[in-house]
C-alpha cells in the first residue's frame, strides 16, 4: 500500500483540546525532559540524550520514544494508559478524551532507560485533524479496537488507512482487541483479530484495562522494537517483534489455564 506524506501544518484547525495536550516546548515529540542535558537526534526521531536526561516524573531515561493510542471512541485507550502508567483501572461506563492528552512512562529495557511519551486521542470525527497532525511524528501507534464491540472492529480498517496516508512509514503498529475480561458480551473472535492482524503484517495481541492482562507486555514489546532499532549493534540479532509478541503471549496465556 503506498504512503502519502501529508504536507498541512501542524496542530488542530481549531478544534478543542485538553489544557495539558499541546506541550509545544517539545514541539510534540518526546524529546528531552526538563532538567536534562541537551540530546541529539537519530535517523527516525528518537532522542539520544549525550547524558541521562531527567523525565517530568523526575525518572531518567536514555532515549525517548513517542507513542500514540487509537482507535474508535470508548474502546478503552484512556483505561489502557492510566491501567500502564499507574497500574490502576478507571471505573465508569464510558470515558473520553477531549482532543489530545498525553502521559510519560520510563521502563527498562533490556538494562536501557526507555522513555514512552504516550498519546491518547480522541476517537470521535471532530477530532480527526487533531489526530491526523501528531501522526507525523510517531514512532509507534497502538491501534484498538474493542472486542464486544463489532463497529470499532470493523473500523479497524480505515484507521490503517489513515495511519498509511498520515504517518511515517516505518512507524511500529500494533493491533490491540481491548476488553477481554468482558467475555460475555464478546462480539469479535480472537480469530478475527488475528486474520485482520495477518493481513496487514502487524502484531496482534488480546488486552484488558480491567483485569490488567497483557497491558504491561504491549507497551514493553512497543519498547523493545524501539530501542533495538535505535540502538542495535552491527552485529547484534535482529529483534523480531512479531515472534516476541506470539511467544509472550502465549506464555501468559499458559499461566492462566
């Protein structure tokens, strides 16, 4: 499928956003935290501090990655990332972001300090070309759907067709089927989400905010496909994302039964 670069400027046409969404300092990227020493640049965007840089948690990190959630509206990607960032679950029947929000996490990977500058955007049409604007940039997009939910399923589609057009091409995608511990509603197979996954070459993986289940191991596959392609030796092994993601996941699924 060939890719279109969208040439419009950057940011919204005026439409609302949330008062901690456009940290223009950073000019959208996750780039150096406040209090930490100037960093410079790789090939794909990500920062490479010349020292350990200082987060907004006041965590260090060593490189930084931008991270986007997306998806329909009320498929979860609010529970998703506050489920990611402070391990809690956020009760209500439907919550949604307004515009663009964003959160930072720091993980180890692999003995390197990762930070994840996550985006979680709107869902809803009004808010498309805010969304269109911070794909640009992305290294990584974390496309949802919610398996009780056969529209955002079927949705999925034209969200990749958007994220074709407007973001880079080698940005990292994974497709998530959220909700999972909502087994008695289901109205999408995990079968479904694997074929669709197959089709367009991306990891596919079940998740629940709930409960929890395999929250911690998208980000941290998200992670480590990050850091390898920024970091890797000349000689060292190629991370293969898609093997990483079916080998985990299996494996927690084992734990379970």
């Amino acid at each position: 499928m060939s890719r279109k670069k969208n040439q419009k400027g950057k940011g919204g046409s005026g439409s609302p956003a949330s008062p901690c969404s456009l940290p223009h300092k950073e000019n959208g990227r996750a780039g150096g935290g406040k209090g930490g020493s100037p960093g410079s640049e790789s090939s794909n965007g990500a920062v490479l501090p010349g020292r350990p840089s200082l987060s907004n948690s006041g965590e260090f990190y060593d490189i930084a990655f931008k991270v986007m959630l997306v998806g329909d509206s009320g498929v979860g990607k609010t529970c998703l990332l506050v489920r990611f960032k402070d391990g809690a679950f956020l009760a209500g029947s439907f919550i949604s972001t307004v515009g663009i929000d964003f959160r930072n996490k720091v993980l180890n990977v692999d003995g390197v300090k990762v930070k994840l500058q996550i985006w979680d955007t709107a869902g809803q049409e009004r808010f498309r070309s805010v969304t269109h604007a911070y794909y640009r940039d992305a290294h990584a997009l974390l496309l949802l759907y919610d398996v009780t939910n056969k529209s955002s399923f079927d949705n999925i589609k034209a969200w990749l067709t958007e994220i074709h057009e407007y973001a880079q091409q080698d940005v990292v995608i994974m497709l998530l089927g959220n909700k999972v511990d909502s087994a008695h509603e289901r109205a999408v197979k995990r079968e479904d989400g694997e074929k669709l996954a197959k089709e367009y070459g991306v990891p596919f993986m079940e998740t629940s905010a709930k409960s929890g289940m395999n929250v911690e191991l998208a980000f941290m596959a998200i992670g480590k496909e990050l850091k390898h392609r920024s970091m890797k030796l000349p000689n060292e092994p190629k991370f293969k994302l898609h093997d990483y993601v079916k080998k985990e996941v299996k494996g927690s699924s084992c734990c379970r039964s």
